[in-house]
C-alpha cells in the first residue's frame, strides 16, 4: 500500500516517523512518500519531498511575510499528490497547510486520515466543519479533544499520547558519562530548552539566561534545535553556559530542571519527570492578536492544559521577568514545590492513557486501507 504523510515540524517528525514504523510491522510493503525530516527519512530509507525546515513559519507576522512560499508549497503538494496517486494521505498536525490539502485530496477522492488533531478547541472551532467534510478518521491524543469532537457531530478516536512511547523507549543514562562527553563540569545542571526558530530561541535564551547569577551552583545547558545551526548558540556560550544539540531528551533526564518555552516541549519535560517553568514571550502584536483568537483557553502548557489545573508555572509576556524566573526555578530545585510537581505529574501520565499510540494510531490507518 502506498501512504503518503505531511508533517510540518519537528515534533511531527518524530510522532510520524514512529507511526511509520508501526505500519510497516502490520504493513510489511508498505511504501511511503513525506514531507517531513530526518527522523521519517530514516525510517522510510529515502528524503523527504519537502524537509519541515523549510516549512516552519511562527507566528502572524511570519506567515503573512511568507505567504508566497506557503502558497507556491500548497500548490506543488498538491501535484505531488495527484501524481503519486497514494492508498491514503495522513496529515500529522500543521493545520494551516494540512487542512487545505485534506480538503483537495478528498475531492480527487483519497481517503483522508487525521494523526493528532489541530488544536481547534484552542482557536478557529469553526475548522470543526473541515475536518467533518474532508476527513475520513480523526485520531486524537489528548484524552478532553474526544469528547470535543463529539460535541460537533465527528467520531474520534483516542489513541493516546506518543510521546509515552517515545520517552518510555529511551535506555538508561549515565549521568556523568553525559557529562563527560558533551564537555560539561561536575555542577547539577538546570536545562534551557528555548524553542526551535531562530526568532523565538533570541527572545527566550537571554532571559533565561538572565538567572544565572542567583543559580551559581548549577551550570546551564542549552537544548540545541535540529533546525538552527550550532553557530548560532556560540554567543551564549562561556564557562557555565553550555550547548547540546540533537541530545534534548539525554540532556533533560541529567537535569535538576528545566527552564522551557511552552510548546510540547513542556509534555515531553513532564513525561521525563523534570520540574519546570514554562516560558512564553512574542512579538506583542502577535501576543495581541493570539489573545484575541483563542477562545476559553486557561493555559499555555500542554501539561496544565490535560490536568486541567496550574501544575507547573506559566510565565507569560512582561511576567516573563528576571525576578519571576529567580522566584519560580528556586522553588523546584529543592523542597515541597518540586516534590509536588513530580507528584502531579505521575497522575498525567495516567490520564494520558499509557502507552501504544502509534500502535493504536496505524492499527485504524491499515485497516482502513485494506477495507477499501
């Protein structure tokens, strides 16, 4: 059977890519053709159509400004796809680019399936309509988007969280051999996970950063982005401030805690058992303008967002300060605070479901197929 996948970032590389493998476990022929990164690449043994470097636009400033390429890329998927003619078309996410392609590949009569749902119970619920029109099978993985769909007429399934399998997979870590290896010193490490575009890591690192004085026994240790080269991080670099790249979970399960801009990096933090304190700070007409879109949306984080409750501290915009983060981090690195944390976050992984998500996810894509 021939598949054909578009994930648009770096977290869709990596969820897509263990879905792939899934597939070929119940598919053994099954061919694949992707937009999406290094990780999918490695799976499928040949590059992606277009890499999710080159598709990654943040914000409403850059999407506007990069309008032309958006364009010119929606244009060229959907030849692409005429052409390859695929069995089934899986849309990872990335709903400003996925959900005009759903709505093509329906009407040139391919079935359409949905791995981890745009985040409408965010902002623009009216895509709701969309996904009833031009999906065949939605598959979400937060527990609460379900019964969000149900609301709107549209069969869901939950098939759990991937990020379960993800970090559940991971082998045990040396600590001082990691150490050891990426040239850092004998100093418990607080991480810096400042996001993965150049505009966002700028605002983010040097107010984190900015604690470094109040923290002097710990060194710090940026989460390098597979999407930025490492000659971009060196002017942050000295003595007690160091880098990794490609290295974010190994880095994270050394850490004492984590200092991390919101996006699933702060689930993937929680999954791992770091404290944390989530970040956010954008341009303020795109803050502005978000504000005004998101509709009854208490949190930022997706940790908080699942519990339903603040369990792990959000700072956001002018909060996003030096004396906030001093006040915030200390909590965690020792005392009831970050016992708390490490609590709640053993009943998330619980209401996440376990693991076997893309087992559950390429169990319903397969089986659609064949029943075709």
């Amino acid at each position: 059977m021939k598949y054909y996948i578009i994930a648009g970032e770096a977290s869709g590389d990596l969820h897509a890519s263990n879905l792939m493998k899934s597939i070929i476990a119940k598919d053994p022929a099954a061919e694949f053709r992707f937009w999406g990164g290094d990780l999918m690449a490695e799976v499928a043994g040949t590059s992606p159509v277009k890499h999710y470097k080159d598709l990654a636009f943040m914000g409403f400033l850059e999407v506007a400004k990069n309008l032309g390429t958006i364009l010119k890329n929606i244009k060229f998927c959907k030849e692409d796809l005429k052409n390859y003619q695929p069995d089934v078309l899986i849309l990872v996410d990335y709903p400003g680019f996925n959900l005009r392609i759903a709505e093509f590949a329906k009407n040139l009569g391919l079935r359409v399936v949905y791995y981890i749902s745009p985040q409408l119970w965010a902002w623009k619920e009216g895509r709701v309509e969309k996904i009833r029109k031009f999906v065949d099978e939605i598959l979400v993985i937060l527990p609460f988007e379900k019964d969000f769909y149900k609301k709107h007429q549209v069969e869901a399934h939950f098939v759990g969280h991937p990020l379960l399998d993800a970090v559940s997979n991971l082998p045990e870590i040396d600590v001082e051999k990691f150490k050891a290896e990426n040239q850092l010193n004998e100093k418990e490490i607080i991480a810096l996970l400042p996001g993965s575009r150049e505009q966002e890591v700028t605002k983010m690192l040097a107010l984190m950063l900015s604690v470094r004085e109040n923290f002097a026994d710990y060194q710090f240790v940026i989460a390098g982005a597979p999407s930025l080269p490492k000659s971009f991080y060196q002017k942050y670099v000295d003595e007690n401030v160091h880098f990794v790249s490609n290295k974010t979970y190994d880095l994270l399960r050394c850490s004492k805690a984590a200092l991390v801009a919101s996006g699933t990096a702060t689930l993937e933090t929680a999954l791992l058992n770091i404290p944390q304190v989530v970040c956010y700070r954008s341009s303020t007409i795109s803050y502005e303008i978000g504000k005004r879109v998101v509709k009854n949306i208490k949190y930022i984080s997706l940790v908080n967002l699942i519990m339903d409750e603040e369990i792990v501290t959000e700072l956001i915009q002018s909060e996003l300060n030096t004396k906030n983060l001093v006040k915030e981090l200390g909590k965690i690195v020792n005392g009831a605070e970050r016992e708390k944390m490490l609590d709640n976050y053993q009943k998330l992984q619980q209401k996440l479901g376990g693991k076997g998500a893309s087992d559950h996810a390429a169990q319903v894509i397969v089986n659609g197929v064949i029943s075709r």
